[in-house]
C-alpha cells in the first residue's frame, strides 16, 4: 500500500481496533510503520496514565499494548 493510503487505513480503524494488532502482522514494511506508530502512541499513553498497564508478555508489541491502554481508556471515559 501506498503510504497515504496505508495512513488512512491505520486511522480509519481507530486506536482500540484489534485489526491494528492483524495488519502488524501483514509484512515488513506494515510491521516496521505500526512498530514506529506504537513506540510513539505509546510513549503518549504513559504519559497519561497514573498506572501504565505492564505488557502481557515479555513478547507483546507496541502496537498491542498501546490498543489495550486505548480500550481501557475509552472504558473509563464512557463511565464517566
């Protein structure tokens, strides 16, 4: 995919799609550009959160990680 197009899938999807986690997995070149999304999206996340969640696995991705701090953040807004 072409950059652009591959920016507007990523953002059509939304932070808390778990299709982020699936397209991570396509190729390299998908791995390498949600790798680097993650990393900063993530930095972000922790900044946010009083309590960072710790990853599920010494294996967990960026990417993954970052969608479950996202969902835990859309819960604990929809309560409020």
């Amino acid at each position: 995919l072409p950059h652009e197009l591959f920016c507007s899938v990523v953002s059509y999807l939304g932070p808390t799609s778990a299709s982020l986690c699936a397209l991570h997995q396509v190729n390299r070149n998908h791995h390498a550009k949600l790798t680097t999304i993650g990393n900063i999206m993530l930095q972000r996340a922790h900044l946010r959160f009083r309590t960072p969640l710790p990853p599920l696995s010494i294996h967990e991705s960026s990417v993954s990680l970052f969608v479950r701090h996202a969902r835990v953040s859309k819960v604990v807004h929809d309560a409020c």
